[in-house]
C-alpha cells in the first residue's frame, strides 16, 4: 500500500472519531471534554502527517543522513507537540479536561489500532 494512502485513511479515522466528541460540545456539562480531544487529536494529526512527511524524504537518502534527519525529525516534532500542549494547557487553564486532551494527542495510534483492527476483522470475515 502507498503511504500516502495510507496516512490519508488514518487522519480520515481520526477525524470520524471526532464526530461523537464535536456532537458532546452541544451538550450541557461536557462542551470540554469534546473540545479538548479536539485540541488534542489537532496535534496528534499534525504529528503524524509531519512524521509521515519526514521519513518519506529522508528514506531516498543514505543510511547516515537518514539516520540524522530521522533523529532531528523526532526531536523537532515533539518539541512542538509539547510547546503547543503547553500553550493550550496555558489558554484553557481551568477549563481543559488533560486526559481527552491527552487521548487527543493520541488520536494517530489510536487510528492505527483501529485500521489494524479493522484489517484483522475483514480478514477473518473475508469482507473486501
């Protein structure tokens, strides 16, 4: 399978995991929780679509240079995932709910899980 076809059905996994927790924000008592993994799962799609970027362009190179932009990636990637946890923590403090917020951020494995899931199922069932 292609990897852009395939990062392009995880972020379409988050986002339709998202639609039960964008209908709870209209709901009394609970607006945050829905928000907050959305503030999160936001990150989360950025990450792994940046991840995604950044190994494709750094596998057409030699083992050292890939190894360097590999580690550079990772580092630089979640150093902005925190910087933008930290400045949301800091916007809604008091108001954000940090485990959907922390479920949020992890929204991409969460997706992965679930299309690994997904595949084992339709495997079993013979379903394609």
């Amino acid at each position: 399978m292609k990897s852009n076809k395939y990062v392009l059905r995880i972020v379409k996994i988050i986002l339709l995991t998202n639609i039960p927790l964008i209908i709870s924000i209209f709901t009394p008592n609970r607006e945050w929780v829905g928000i907050s993994y959305v503030l999160g799962s936001i990150a989360g799609v950025i990450g792994f679509v940046w991840h995604a970027f950044m190994l494709s362009g750094a596998l057409t190179m030699s083992e050292s240079v890939t190894k360097t932009r590999a580690i550079k990636g990772f580092y630089l990637r979640h150093a902005a995932i925190v910087l933008y946890a930290i400045i949301i923590a800091y916007l809604f403090r008091g108001r954000l709910n940090i485990i959907w917020f922390g479920l949020g951020l992890l929204s991409a494995q969460i997706a992965i899980y679930i299309d690994l899931a997904w595949g084992i199922v339709k495997k079993y069932l013979r379903i394609e």
